[in-house]
C-alpha cells in the first residue's frame, strides 16, 4: 500500500498522473512532462517531494556520531550550510545518498531518499550506540516542497517579508535560513536536484497545502507550472547527478560513482566502511581498476536507456544506468558504468540499442550546466 | 481519461486504422498509447514500398520515459508516410487521431481488429 503525502489531495485536484516511486504515490506529470522541464529551466517549477525523508540528529555527540556513520566529515560543516554525503556499510557498499544541514554543534537535519528513509533511520539509530545523541526520524510529519528554475528566488520574494528579503537573497548554494514563507515558518534551503537555481522548503504536513497555494499564486505571473517526478528525473540527469537504485547501490562503491571526493578517509577516528574504503582506493576502483561511472552522448537520435549493454568494437565493457533524450539539448544523453580503460573523455563506444548498436560518446559530466 | 475517436477500428497494440480510398488505410497510435508513452519525441517508422504484417513490429515509438514498439495492424504495402510526425512528433501527443497519423498501406488483410466500443470499453477509454 502505496502512501500519500500531505499533498496527495492538492495533485488530484490539479489532474497529476501518480505513480508508485520509493513506496509513495507520487505525481509523475500535471500536463506535459517536456513542457514541466522547459518550466523548470526556462522560469520555475513547484515539486511536490514529501516523499523524502528528514531524520534529526541532535546531541552533544551530533558531530561526532555523523562522522562515524556517514563517509564525510559532517563535523566541520558551517553552521547554516549543508552537504552531500553517503552512508555506506562495511563492505564500502552504498546505502543511500544524502543532504545533511548543520543548524549547530548539537543539531543536524539528515535527508536520506524516500524509499530508503526507513533504512537510514534505522541505521542512524543502530550507529548512534555509544553516542550520546537523539535520533529521530520526522519523515511522516514533515513536508518538502521546492520550487526550481531562474524565476524561483524572485516567486519567494513576493511571498516573504521585506526584512527577510536579504536572507533569501543573500543564501548562497547548499545553505540553508529559518524564514517565514506566506505566513509558514520554514527552513529555506538553497538545493536541489534539477541543475537550476532555486529552493527547498520544509515545514509540518499541516501547513504544506497552504504553502503550496501561496507559491502556486506567488508564481502565476512568471511562469511557475507544478511538476511530478517524470521532469525531475529529466532534469537532474541532464544536471549529471546521481538516483540511487540507478547509479548508486549497494554492490557499487563511492569511488566508481566518481564520488571519491566525499569519502573523508583523512579524518580523525573510524567511520562505517572505512577499512573497505580505504582498500577500494588504494586498489585505484574507479581510477585504475574496475568501472567507471561515464556520460554518454548519442550521436544518433535513438536513446539509450537503463540497462542496456554498453559495447567497444562489439564486446560488452558496461551498462547503462539512466537514460533518454535530452529536452534541453536535444540528444540522447546516458549515465553508463563502463570499464575504466574505455572511460576517458571522448572515448568512442556504442550502445546496444534493442538488438542493434548505435554510437555514443563519453563525454564530460553534467551535460547541461546553466548560465550563471 | 483518453479519448478514443470513433469510426475507426482499433488493435490490441493500440494502433488506430482508418478506411481511405480503395484498400488503402492510414494508421497510428491511439490516445491510450500516447497518455501512456507521454511526450513522444521519436519515431522509426517503416520505409515507403516496404511489407508491413498484421501483429508485427515494423518501426518505434520513443518518448522521454520510454520506448514502445509500433506493430502494424494490418498487411499489405506501405505507400506513404507522415513526414510532418517525423520531423516534429509532438503532434502524435496533441492530434493522436488526425495530424499526428503514421503511415499509410495498401492493405491486403487485416489483422484482429476491434470496433471503437470494444475498444474503449476494453481500455477504459472514452468515446
């Protein structure tokens, strides 16, 4: 039984295709999920994505305890400001991917994905034997709606008090504030998963639909559409960005996902999946050995899509783990784990396209990068 | 719900066949189809003077979620194809049933085919 988010009602309303995505019955499109994408690049979009989990770490040990549990170093964040990071088993396997916001010494908000919140809430609490910390995971009362696309800043200007106007302004990428939004206390962050500028904005279930109402109104008059998952998962593969299930897992290893950078090896004391880790990478996994996660571009129309075999000379070197064609750029464009002596940019390979084979290109990562 | 044009005939592979003159038919993909594809933004159809069979793959649909394979409903020639639909095939989304058609055969039998009610009551659709 699939759940609904505190917005299930508001989708219905507006005619949203649903479907089933990490557990949750969740808006694949309103209309068009190429006209959502334009939205998204071109003014803004309104996502709904309750779906993910919020799990709160807070204690004398906050800082400490994320440490251990997770790859980086969570200890040394700003307050105010977030980071990408994993949580990883023993073995260096991928758990889940995820945001952790620093609110202080003593405070942390953990963002894990929605299928696999139960998972990381778990885990967290399973790790935190020892430390003196509280978790506790606010998945089912806590709403996240964000609003994505060049137009995003402006839409919440028109909806925040002028005093505040600087906070909202003045937050710089992977920071976050504590702002009051069409009369909603929220915690504003500046993230996403679309490669736009734009926002994320927590707060209780109760108060979701009126927010979104606020933002939906705010954003009439310059181009904000709602947009379900369909988009998203266009959106953040032209942005290059990862979806776990797809790119990352647990057979898979931060460094073969080109993530070696967020594996903290260097800081003080033991972490979950160190030992293996560290193995993995004097082994050169990723670098000089094993596979590589790749972009690929088609050079021909057809796309690419999860799964299917990626070949050099006719011989299977790897697969492809999300693909389609590009709105944006207007070709098909692939994420592939493929061996690493054929992951060099620029590499020529083919992809097996139902039987036959068609060119593709690795190429640098992300494949749409916005203007700044 | 997805509209289902009436007077035409339909397959179980939610291609569309309409009567042209003489034994010619034009063909395309029915409003379950697309809803179901979403935005379509390629298509591999058949070439003109090729040999099309009733119940067999004879070109793609692709759209950002997914790729279908198209089946001919019918056998016989192809004789001419939607060049519009080729080249811009958000028109197979918006006009399913009229500008956005596929292709066209010189039909010599046709495969199982169902009438517009059987159809829209099979697939939920609506008339």
């Amino acid at each position: 039984m699939s759940k609904h988010t505190a917005l299930y009602g508001t989708h219905e309303a507006l005619g949203a295709s649903f479907t089933d995505f990490g557990g949750w019955q969740m808006p694949l499109k309103y209309t068009s999920e190429l006209a959502e994408h334009h939205a998204v690049r071109q003014a803004a979009g309104l996502f709904d994505l309750s779906h993910m989990g919020e799990v709160w770490v807070t204690g004398p040990d906050a800082g400490a305890f994320l440490d251990y549990a997770l790859v980086g170093k969570l200890s040394a964040v700003v307050d105010g400001k977030a980071k990408y990071s994993l949580i990883c088993n023993p073995d260096g396997g991928i758990i889940d991917d995820l945001i952790t916001y620093r609110f202080g010494a003593e405070k942390y908000l953990v963002v894990p994905n929605a299928g696999n919140a139960p998972t990381v809430a778990a885990e967290l609490a399973a790790r935190a034997e020892g430390f003196d910390v509280v978790v506790e995971d606010a998945s089912d009362t806590t709403s996240l709606i964000a609003v994505q696309g060049p137009n995003a800043e402006a839409i919440l200007l028109k909806i925040t008090g002028d005093s505040q106007h600087d906070l909202v302004t003045g937050l710089k990428y992977y920071a976050f504030t504590e702002v009051t939004v069409a009369g909603h206390d929220v915690i504003l962050a500046r993230t996403g998963y679309t490669g736009e500028d734009g926002f994320e904005l927590f707060l209780p279930n109760g108060e979701a639909a009126a927010l979104w109402a606020s933002i939906t109104e705010a954003g009439a008059g310059l181009g904000l559409i709602p947009c379900g998952l369909a988009c998203r998962d266009s959106l953040r593969l032209e942005a290059g960005m990862p979806l776990y299930g797809n790119e990352l897992s647990l057979e898979g290893n931060p460094f073969e996902a080109g993530f070696g950078q967020v594996v903290a090896l260097s800081k003080e004391g033991d972490f979950v999946g160190k030992e293996a880790l560290a193995a993995l990478k004097a082994a050169g996994a990723g670098t000089t050995s094993g596979r590589r996660l790749v972009g690929l571009k088609g050079l021909g129309r057809r796309a690419a899509r999860g799964h299917y075999p990626v070949l050099k000379d006719g011989a299977v070197i790897g697969e492809v783990t999300s693909g389609q064609p590009s709105p944006t750029l207007g070709y098909p464009v692939a994420l592939a784990y493929v061996d690493v002596e054929h992951s060099a940019i620029g590499t020529a390979l083919e992809a097996d396209l139902r039987g036959k084979a068609e060119p593709f290109e690795v190429v640098a990562l992300p494949f749409y990068k916005r203007a700044k | 719900m997805a509209k289902v044009a009436a007077g035409l005939q339909y397959s179980e592979e939610h291609e569309w066949v309409a009567r042209e003159d003489g034994n010619v038919v034009s063909v395309g993909i029915s409003a379950v189809a697309t809803d179901a594809l979403g935005d379509i933004v390629y298509v591999d159809l058949p070439e003109v003077g090729s040999t099309v069979t009733a119940g067999e793959t004879c070109g793609e649909v692709e759209s950002t979620k997914s790729v279908s394979d198209l089946y001919s409903p019918v056998t016989g020639e192809v004789t001419e194809l939607n060049t519009t639909a080729v080249d811009d095939p958000a028109v197979i989304n918006s006009d399913p049933y009229g500008a956005g058609w596929l292709f066209k055969v010189a039909a010599v039998s046709d495969g199982p085919l169902l009438s517009a009610e059987e159809y829209a009551a099979k697939n939920g659709g609506e008339l």
